[in-house]
C-alpha cells in the first residue's frame, strides 16, 4: 500500500516541485507563462507565498506527487480577505484524488487564517478542473474572454469562487499560516491524506 504524506512545502523541495510545474508551462494552457523559470526565481515566489499562505506537497512513497498554494487575488488592501488557489499534479499520479485532498487541506487552513473568499482562475474549456471545483463548493462567476494568447490562439479565463465564512460586520485581520497551531496543521494533513488513501 502506498505511503502519503501531505505536508508544508519547504525550499528545499523548490526542484521537485518545478519539476511538476514546467511541463504545464510548456505543453499546456493551464498556467499563462511561456518560458521556463530560473530555479532561485521559482524559490524566491515560493517564499514570498510561504510567508503568509499555506503551500502544501503531497508525497507518495516519498515522491512529491503534486502540490497547491494559496496566494494574493488582487493587490490592493481592501481584497486583503481573498486569496487564489492553485494545484498541480505529476502526470503518473493523476486520478488518485490527490487534488482533492490537497485542497481540502488548503481551504480549511485558509479558513483558519481568516480568508472569507477563495478564487480559481481556469482556462477553458478545462472540463475536469470546473467539475473538481464545483465539487468542491466553488460557483462560476465570470468569464474573461480572449484575454490570453498562447500557442497561436487567444484564450478564456474562467473565474469559480467560493465562499468560506459568512459576511458578517467587519472582519478580523488575517492570520499568516506561521501563526496557526502546530496540531491544527497536522490534524488536516492527516485527514486529507485519508482522501488518497481510499483510493490509492
């Protein structure tokens, strides 16, 4: 039976994690980059996510398998409560439920933090990923249409939303993941890694 472990990425698994990452900039539209990314580039993003968002990697037998992250949705200090997810997969460990358990990990880490609103952004059509979000509670909002342009054709943006805390008043300010209890953390990395398990 394979061993999963869900844990915080650390900079130390920058490699094994771009690994995952290029392919998807180079033979895919699901991320908007064109090129290949420097790895001390790739680190420094890494670290300016990790110092206030939870960035996840699910191990298999040791092997990162796939990984997601939350980060900034818009700039300004008034979205200050939103935030963006993302999840990427090795190609060998897709169909595994591994997004799905990386996810539920991140949105009730997220949740902790303070955030009330968690954004996806997809590039359609992209049938599987809509149907993992809206699984997972997320509701399609908006298109941006013909907003990107890769691999000779312009692109649609789809933006899913989901909603993680009631609005109610004013909120509290946001936590940074380094401030939430160690027992917390690991309680959802044990749960999420049953995900897997089920069906691994």
């Amino acid at each position: 039976m394979s061993q999963i472990t869900i844990r915080m990425a650390t900079l130390n698994d920058a490699e094994a994690i771009y690994t995952i990452y290029e392919p998807y900039i180079l033979n895919t539209v699901i991320t908007f980059e064109y090129d290949k990314v420097p790895l001390d580039v790739f680190k420094e993003r890494m670290q300016k996510v990790m110092d206030k968002f939870p960035w996840l990697v699910c191990e298999v037998n040791g092997v990162i398998a796939g990984y997601a992250y939350c980060s900034p949705h818009l700039e300004r200090a008034a979205f200050g409560w939103d935030c963006e997810c993302s999840v990427y997969l090795s190609d060998q460990y897709k169909r595994m439920h591994i997004g799905s358990a990386l996810y539920a990990a991140l949105f009730h880490i997220i949740e902790e933090q303070g955030f009330y609103n968690i954004y996806s952004l997809i590039c359609v059509p992209h049938e599987s990923s809509v149907a993992l979000h809206k699984k997972l509670g997320f509701a399609e909002v908006g298109t941006y249409y013909n907003t990107a342009f890769k691999f000779g054709e312009w692109r649609h943006l789809l933006v899913m939303e989901k909603r993680i805390r009631e609005i109610v008043g004013a909120p509290n300010p946001i936590k940074t993941v380094h401030e939430l209890p160690n027992h917390f953390l690991e309680d959802e990395f044990r749960k999420a890694e049953k995900i897997v398990c089920l069906i691994a």
